[in-house]
C-alpha cells in the first residue's frame, strides 16, 4: 500500500460492516454513534452508511427496500453502486456477532488514514523556511493527539452525536458544584464563579501595580485546594518568586528577602512552609524568552506527569511568538490566539499577565478600561475574562492600601468593581471587608 501511495483501507471489513447492519439493524444502536461517514473508504459505502444512519435516527426499518428508497430520495443510488451492489453487500455472509470487531478495523483504518494525511502535512511543514522547529513540533502534538482521540476529519457532528456527551458534561458540573478553580475573593467569585477549564484569563495593570502579586495570590490559593499548578515566570527568576510567595505564605515581611536580616522566628516560618510546599501540586518554570510552543510543551507534560487544572503566565509582552511577523500588532495576536488554543486544548484556565498602554498616566481619568492593554485588539478578542488592577496611591506609607478588580470583561458571567486589599508588606492581595 505504502509503495502504490493508497490510503490505509479494508474494502472486506467495510462490506462485513454494511452487510451486519442489514441481519442486524439494532446493532446501529451502538454503531450510529461510533462511526462516522469519513471511516469508510469506499466512496459508495459512505452513500450506504450515510443513508443506513438516516434510517435509524428517524426510527425507520433499515433493509433492502428503505435503503434503496433512501438513496433514491437522495439521488444517490447509481453513485452507491445501484441495487446490484446492495445486494451484494446483503449476500455477506457475516456473523453478527462479529460486526463490532470488523467495525473495529474500518475505525483504524480510518485512523491511519487520518495519520497518514498527518504526516504529510508535517512533512510540508518541516520544508517550509518560514516555519521554525518548535512550530511544527507544536503542531505534530496537536495532530497526533486529535487522530487518537478521533477529532480529525469528522466534518462536523449531529445532535444525535454531541448531545449525550453534553448532558454527561452537564451531570459532572452540577456533582463538582459549577467545577473550575474559584478565587480566593467571594465577591469575584460572585461575578466570574471560578476560572472554567479552556478558558484564557487576562490579568491587567499599570507597571508595579500587582500583575504578579494577584497571580501569586490566585495560584496559592488554587494549590491550597488542591488543584495542579503551573506557573511561568518569564519576568522573574525562580528565586525571586519564591521570595514572594514565602513572604505571602509564611507571613515574612517581604524586605528580609532584600536584606537578609531574617529572625529566628522568620527561619521558622520559612522552613514550617518549606514543609508545606513539598506537598503542594505546583510547578514553576522560569527559563525566559520560551515560546508558546515551548509553554504548551510543559504544560503536556505537566498534564501527564501529575495532572494541571490552572497555568499562569507572566506576563504575555514577553512571550516571543512562534514563527515571523511582520509587526508587533501580528506577534501578539499570534500568542494571543496561541495561549488561548492552548488553554482550549489542555482544558485548563490560563491565566495570562499583560501591561496596559503607558498612555494611560497621561490622561484625566485614572480608572482602566479594556482597552487599555497593551497591543490589545487581539487580546481583548480571545480573552474569556479580563480582571484589571486599578491604580493606587503608591507613594503612601501603609502596610494596606486598598484598590478595586475590574471584571472589564467575561463572556459567560457578569462584570463589576470588587475591591480588595495590597498587602505591601508580605506582597499579596486581600478582600477588601471594610463596611461600606
């Protein structure tokens, strides 16, 4: 086959199949729903399956006569190989008891079919310049995993198909009470109610205004209940960020990580949450400049290795694209879109730094808006929810200075102000719980 360039196919096991279907019509109980038109190889027998299937969904007798009835009301009987090929495929002689194990073979015959058109696109990826390494690595990931979980070529499903799935998926949310990763403040999580697996959350502010402190304290709160965590640090070094997190977690003022002048009581605390820490489902990657091939890369393997249900990463201005662009604008919308497919393919929330627009200082009105991110049209496009920090006032002295989180945008939940606390001394955010 391989030799003569023919696509991965068993023309004996498709007519076992057909011919099952006609002894044993109930048996497209099973099969309706498992195999699909695209399986079959022969063109005539994708007609036949196609009508057999039409038959059965409309709770019609499927034998000779309807079958013939149906191709003719689609005109498709002669380009179905005419009564004579119906026939045919009625004389099979085949067991009923073994049409699933032949439906077994038409399946991977199709997934094969279904890899072999992998390959050949990876291989014009690999000769195409303007593709860089990482890319198409990316991409081989991405294909092989849709052939084994049977996503290729399915042009598209029925909702005899995807409702079932869909009411499993509706009992498994009301078991887990809504699922996702809630946030550590009430009042947000009134809003948004968590972060929802396939979801891309973009966190904005002005340059020191929290990004990463809010990221921290969003990520330590999602460890706390449990849930796998993986943190991408292309700003700062792995160091840096354990300073922060130690100085939130273990209650140590963040300035002994500058000067070092840690107290007896301090060295308690750092080792009770060094403990701790070992215990806690947390990944941390900060090499920087990694691209978003790179990203998804760990993340897959994160997955596979201990599980992930949430990912962070600061900050999106960092991240170098995959591939060449013509301007910045194409770069950011490539990772946009990059960081959002992932977040859908993974099924996990990514939640995702970004900088405002330096403009922002010089007009009247200090209050943030959507817009105001970075290179933000295509961000604000794949963006599920966008939470903005507002500006403080971050000259004064106090421990506490107290700001508000914009929901400026969510797709499926409401928007609103919800004000919380800086913790400036152990670098964290609070609820805000003063009466109003």
């Amino acid at each position: 086959m391989l030799l003569r360039n023919v696509p991965p196919h068993n023309l004996d096991a498709e007519q076992a199949v057909l011919g099952g279907v006609l002894i044993k019509p109930s048996i497209l109980d099973k099969l309706g729903v498992e195999l699909r038109r695209v399986d079959f190889y022969d063109p005539r027998h994708q007609m036949v399956w196609e009508a057999m299937v039409g038959l059965w969904r409309d709770n019609k007798p499927v034998d000779l006569i309807t079958l013939a009835a149906a191709l003719t009301a689609a005109g498709q009987l002669d380009p179905a190989g005419g009564p004579a090929h119906l026939a045919e495929l009625a004389g099979c002689v085949v067991s009923a008891a073994n049409i699933l194990h032949h439906a077994g073979i038409v399946r991977a015959m199709s997934k094969r079919r279904s890899m072999a058109g992998m390959g050949r696109r990876i291989i014009e990826i690999a000769y195409d310049p303007e593709r860089e390494p990482a890319e198409f690595v990316a991409i081989a990931q991405m294909a092989s995993d849709a052939v084994l979980k049977d996503r290729l070529d399915t042009h598209g499903e029925t909702p005899d198909e995807f409702l079932d799935p869909y009411t499993t998926y509706l009992e498994k949310l009301e078991q887990s009470g809504g699922g996702g990763v809630p946030t550590p403040f009430w009042k947000l999580n009134g809003l948004i109610r968590s972060f929802m697996p396939g979801e891309m959350i973009v966190v904005g502010a002005r340059p020191s205004h929290g990004k990463t402190a809010l990221a921290l304290t969003f990520a330590e709160h999602a460890v706390g209940l449990g849930h796998p965590t993986g943190i991408f640090s292309l700003e700062m070094g792995r160091h840096q960020l354990l300073n922060r997190m130690f100085s939130s977690g273990a209650g140590v003022a963040a300035q002994r990580f500058r000067d070092g002048k840690f107290s007896d009581e301090d060295w308690s605390r750092i080792y009770a949450h060094c403990q701790r820490m070992k215990q806690m489902p947390l990944r941390i990657y900060d090499k920087p400049a990694r691209k978003p091939s790179d990203i998804r890369a760990a993340c897959r393997r994160w997955r596979q290795d201990g599980g992930l249900d949430i990912v962070f990463i600061d900050y999106a201005q960092l991240i170098p694209p995959d591939g060449h662009h013509q301007n910045r604008e194409q770069e950011i919308a490539a990772i946009s879109r990059s960081v959002k497919l992932m977040a859908e393919d993974l099924a996990v929330p990514v939640v995702l730094l970004a900088q405002v627009n330096r403009e922002v200082a010089k007009r009247k009105s200090p209050k943030l808006v959507e817009s105001d991110l970075r290179e933000s049209g295509a961000i604000e496009q794949d963006a599920d929810i966008i939470l903005l920090i507002q500006p403080w006032d971050r000259s004064g002295r106090e421990d506490i200075q107290f700001t508000q989180l914009t929901v400026a945008k969510s797709r499926n939940s409401m928007t609103g102000d919800v004000p919380v606390a800086y913790n400036r001394k152990h670098v964290r955010f609070e609820s805000d719980e003063r009466p109003l």
